[in-house]
C-alpha cells in the first residue's frame, strides 16, 4: 500500500505548534518575572529590626545599644569598624562571590555541594550571604516550600534596595555568634574583649566560623571543633588569595587569649544605664515596652563612654567575680546634673538588679556631711566646734530614750573638732552635732539635697540608719561640689522619632541654690582631710593627682565611699545581696573602686582647685587652742569660715596674747591667710 502523503505536513504542524508554544511560554515567563521583579522593586520589605528598634545614643550622639525586648546583645557598628581580616574570612568561608551575584549564587552552590561531598563535612555554605540574612532578619527557620519561596523573594528585594556594603554590614551586625552576643561587636567584646576592628588574623578567622554552629564551634563549649573549622577558614582565605600560605600558618599556630568564660559580657554597653533610661522613657512618653522597642525612637543620654568604661574597668579590677559580693557606682556632673557613667553590679548577665538605684542599703558615715552641712549652713557650729569623744549616753524624745553609740574598734579621740570627726568618721561627735542643731533640720537639708528617700528623725540618723540609694547619694553629694547649687539629675536629654521629629527635651534649667555657696566650700575643705594623714581615705589618696573630697561609709553589711571632684560626685557602693555581714576588708573595697575610677575617668582634664565662692575666710589658727595663731605658735592651720564665724580671739598659749591689727588696719592673721588661701590651696594637694 502506498505511504499517507499526509502524514509530514500533521508533523510538521504538531512541531510549528509546540514552538509556538514554547515561545509563548517564555514570553509568559518573561513578562511573569519582569512583573515579579518590578512588584518586588515597588514593594517595601518589611521593617528591619535595627532599623524599627530604638537606640540608645551616648553624650557624643553615637549610638550605644538598641532596646530589644528579647535581651540580644547588640552593638551596631560600620563596616569602617570592622576588622578587614573578619570581613574577608566570613566571605571566604559563606559567599566567595557575594559582590558578583544578585541575591542567588548557583554556581557556589553546585562547588559547595562538591566540596562538601569531597570532604564529608558541610563546611562551605550552599546559601549567600542576602539569603542568610533574609532568612534570619523576616523568617523562621522552619524547611517549608513556603519558607524557601519567601526567603528567595525577600533576598531580591534586599539585592534592589541596598548596597552590597549595606548588606553586609547588616549581616555582620545581626548574624548570632553564640552565647547571646548578636553581631561581630558583642562578639569581639565577648570572646576577646576587644572592638571588632581590632581582631587579628587568627582572632577573625576563629570569630567566622562560629555562626555555622553556635554551639558546636564555640571555643568556649568545643574548642576542637572551633580550631578545625579555624583551619578550613584560613585555607579559603588562602584559596581566595586575602592571605599567603605562610600568613595562614601563622594565624593557625597563634595561641589565642579569650576572656574567662565566667567574666564575658554578652550584654550591651552601659546595660543598667540602659535599663534605668528604658523606664524612664516609658514614663515620660507613657508608652509600653513593646512600643519603645519597636517605634524607632532615638533617646540621647548624657553617658559618657570613656568614664563608662572607666567606672566598668575599675569595678572589674576592684571585685573578685567569684564572691557574691555586689557592688554599684553612679556618677554625675555637678555643674549639669548629668549622670556621666552608671554601673549597677559585677556583672549583669548573672544579676539584672541595679543596685544604683537601691534605696535599701545604709549610708553610714557617709551620711555625716548632710549634717554638717545643716550645722555650718544654720551657723550653729564652726570647723573648730569641739565636742568630747568618748562613751556618752545620749537621751531625747523627751528623755524617754536613750541611744549609745559607739566608734569604731572603740576608739575615742577626747576633744576633737569637726575637721578631725570627719578625718577620723568620730560616732559620738556626729551623734553630738545632730542632738545639738535638730534631727529635723536635718532631714531637711537631706531633702534639699535631693534625697527622697524617707528618713526617720531619731539620733541614728547622724550615723546613717536611713536607708537611701547610690543615686541619691551622688546627687546629693553633686550639690555640695556644685557650690549648693542643685540641678535636676538627668539621664535623657531629648528623645526623637524615627523620622527624627522631637518629642521629648530635658528641660533647660539655671539650677536653684538651695545651700549657700560659702557653707558648701566650708564642707568641702572640711571634706578633703578625709584623704589627707589620719583620714578614712588617706589610704587611697595617693592614687588620686588632682583636688578631691569625700566621706567613706561603714555599716555591718554596707560599704561606701561617697565623693567629688569639681567635674564629677560618685557614689560607690558594696555589700551582699542578702543582708549578710561584709568582712573589714570588702568594706574597704568601695575607696579604692572610686579613686581609680575618678583618676581614669578625668585622665585628660587638668586638676582644677574648688572655686572659692565669696562669703568665705580663712584664717591661721592654732590647732591646740582653735584660737587666732600669733607669730609665737609653733604650729599654724589655715582653716576656712563662712565670714563672720571666724574666730576673732587671739592664742595664748605661747605668747602675750593679742596681736593689734598693723599700720594699715589689717588684722595681721586673716589678712595674711586671705591673701594666701588660693596659693596655699595650690601647694596643699600638689602635696599630698
């Protein structure tokens, strides 16, 4: 039979039809993905973390943390910040060709699957670095089709929205490095207590390769793995040509140091300043915890980094981290009432309560220059007031009560004055001065001060048996270093919106003088013998190059040492969390805790002399008989009054007595001592 003509035209149009078919296809497909890509170019990703939570910014206007609800250690740096080694290791070992694709790299993935198949280890990524952070900033981790779509769509969204720079920097500040420490910052500052753009080769190399395994490639939990995986990341560098062979070897024998795994911080800087700022917020834009994290607000602080370091640094040096004992330091700017640096524990990974803000601890003596500060500022009592120390019982209400203090070790000096009780922290010279100028006048003057806590108006309180914060101490203690001028004790000086709109400013204020400037200097000059021979402080005043003024403080489970300078009024603080008694010795740990503090913190700041206000005199006078010293006393102090307290009588004991003022009218003692007060003051703390 003869073959169907037909039949090749059918095939023919059957192939016609299937091109036709194809071609349709990808045209379709074509104007499917040309329409995908431009809905995904006009659609907004959804809001970036870093970029939704608000910021806490420093004095300088850097920013110090964001606040997180889920308490990740985070400390957003630039690129610029970061170690050009850590950089060029984490591309080496998750994405060699990350500035060459567009979100996808298929060509890294066929040689990472080859590569791992080779070596039986999953150790080169299949996924980019835009796929990883997609993944990580807007999806869970969950092996959906629906999860892998969204992660491809979100991936080309960030290739069309940001730089390749961009992209990276976000990663490298959001990608986690085990122990709680999200970004190559908290991961520095934790694993080696280093910033990021200090990381040596070997340092980034071991950094790297810890986000494939947080657990299993920590140095700290494994540190086989994290060496092996050390090594595989310094041979892809070497591959890649960032580094040589013999720069490899090197960086692989490097022993590393890491920071004791007990004393690593995972937290962000400042992080009970944090806390303290975060409540304050709240209340003063009546927002919920969850708005503030997520409203992109930027709060700027009055912290300042370096003496936040400073005040972090020497609570580190000065505490054992094995011991429960606790510890807190405030510090403030008694010109501004700006807090300047906030420590409020050892450590806050292990105890989140901010003992600065404690008002349950016990001030002790360091109570004691409210009161005298209420005996000078009435005019009641001088510098040379003398009171008898020794076993006295005291009886007020009436007579109904008693109280018998002690000193401590039972010393008792006999007749001292109020120089010396400070100097030496005298009970009964204390207990003495408030029974004669009032436990309420006082109380009052704590007030005045800033002291909100309550206080109970018995005898005990000259020696601090109310119970009161490091805060209100240091606050209080600023208005003595302020020449009783008090300012409002601020952390948050504005607060901005996202689009940076204001919506808070810390008021502007001229400060109010609530003590006179003259009993203020008086206190201080009296203060400062608390680091000079025979003080309480005497012990640290050698580390201490510049003019400073302070009281230590000492209750059965309380340490303190509570003082200032011109620029700065610290309060430091120990004790146990419990209540439990504090040994001698860790209640000397607060002195030598603020005189480092105060030293580094003002490293660059020249010794300034307290400014001397007027209203006040000094005069010589002659320590035995707290009279006017003549030329026959063999031993003359130069002591400071408010004008018209000074003594006006003239010692006797070696010599005629009285000395006429000369020619000219001037009273030979306190004319000669104003004249030199300010040269006198100079040579005095270069001295000590």
């Amino acid at each position: 039979m003869p073959r169907d003509s037909a039949a090749p035209p059918v095939r023919k149009s059957r192939a016609r039809r299937l091109l036709r078919l194809a071609v349709l296809l990808t045209v379709l497909l074509l104007v499917g993905a040309g329409a995908l890509i431009g809905y995904l170019s006009q659609k907004p990703l959804p809001q970036i973390p870093d970029d939704v939570r608000s910021r806490m910014l420093d004095a300088r206007g850097n920013v110090l943390t964001a606040f997180s609800a889920d308490g990740r250690s985070r400390q957003p740096v630039k690129l610029t910040e970061i170690s050009p080694y850590l950089i060029e290791a984490t591309l080496a070992v998750e994405d060699r060709n990350f500035y060459k694709h567009s979100g996808f790299d298929l060509k890294g993935m066929g040689r990472a699957v080859l590569a791992n198949l080779e070596s039986g280890d999953r150790s080169q990524g299949a996924s980019t670095l835009t796929q990883q952070l997609a993944r990580n900033l807007y999806l869970s981790h969950e092996k959906t089709w629906t999860r892998k779509i969204k992660e491809a769509m979100y991936s080309l969204q960030l290739e069309m929205k940001y730089t390749k720079d961009e992209i990276l920097n976000m990663y490298l500040n959001e990608i986690y490095y085990g122990h709680g420490a999200y970004g190559i910052e908290a991961a520095a500052q934790m694993y080696f207590g280093k910033p990021a753009k200090a990381l040596t080769l070997a340092e980034s190399a071991m950094l790297a390769g810890i986000p494939k395994g947080p657990t299993y490639y920590s140095p700290y939990t494994h540190m086989d793995n994290a060496k092996k995986r050390q090594g595989i990341i310094l041979a892809s560098m070497t591959q890649t040509g960032d580094i040589t062979a013999l720069e490899a070897a090197a960086a692989d024998k490097e022993v590393l140091s890491f920071k004791p795994r007990d004393s690593r911080n995972t937290v962000s800087v400042a992080p009970y300043f944090r806390d303290y700022v975060r409540n304050q917020v709240m209340e003063l834009l009546h927002i919920t915890g969850e708005e503030l994290d997520q409203d992109g607000l930027n709060v700027y602080t009055s912290l300042d980094p370096d003496m936040q370091k400073a005040a972090e640094d020497a609570v580190e040096q000065g505490m054992d981290p094995q011991s429960e004992l606790e510890t807190a330091l405030v510090s403030i700017d008694p010109r501004t009432g700006y807090i300047k640096a906030m420590v409020g524990g050892k450590n806050y990974r292990t105890n989140q309560f901010n003992h600065a803000l404690a008002t349950t601890r016990q001030p002790g003596s360091a109570f004691k220059p409210i009161m005298y500060l209420t005996a000078l500022s009435t005019k009641t009592m001088t510098g040379l007031s003398v009171f008898n120390s020794q076993p006295t019982l005291f009886h007020y209400d009436n007579n109904r009560k008693t109280y018998q203090p002690r000193n401590f070790g039972d010393k008792y000096l006999g007749e001292i004055n109020m120089r010396q009780a400070i100097a030496a922290s005298d009970n009964i010279y204390a207990v003495n001065t408030i029974m004669k100028i009032g436990v309420d006048k006082v109380a009052a003057m704590a007030v005045k001060l800033g002291i909100d806590s309550p206080l109970q108006q018995v005898p005990s309180l000259a020696l601090g048996t109310s119970p009161v914060s490091p805060l209100e101490m240091a606050s209080a203690f600023s208005v003595i270093a302020g020449g009783g001028l008090k300012q409002p004790t601020t952390a948050i000086l504005r607060i901005t919106d996202a689009s940076g709109d204001l919506l808070y400013e810390a008021p502007k204020s001229p400060g109010e003088q609530v003590v006179e400037p003259a009993a203020a200097y008086t206190l201080t000059r009296l203060m400062e013998g608390v680091f000079e021979s025979g003080g309480t402080g005497n012990r640290v005043a050698a580390l201490i190059k510049r003019p400073v003024a302070g009281k230590t403080g000492t209750t059965d489970t309380d340490g303190w040492m509570v003082g200032f300078t011109p620029e700065l009024s610290t309060a430091v603080w120990v004790g146990y969390d419990k209540g439990r008694d504090i040994a001698t010795a860790d209640g000397r740990r607060a002195a030598p805790i603020f005189a480092q503090y105060t030293e580094a913190a003002l490293k660059n700041v020249p010794p300034k002399i307290f400014p001397i206000p007027d209203g006040v005199v000094s005069v010589y006078v002659n320590p035995q008989s707290g009279k006017l010293a003549t030329a026959d006393c063999p031993d003359k102090e130069l002591v400071t009054f408010i004008s018209g307290t000074e003594p006006t009588e003239y010692c006797s004991l070696h010599g005629a007595g009285a000395e006429e003022p000369d020619s000219s009218g001037n009273d030979p003692a306190q004319g000669h001592a104003n004249d030199a007060s300010l040269w006198d003051e100079i040579k005095r703390w270069w001295m000590n």
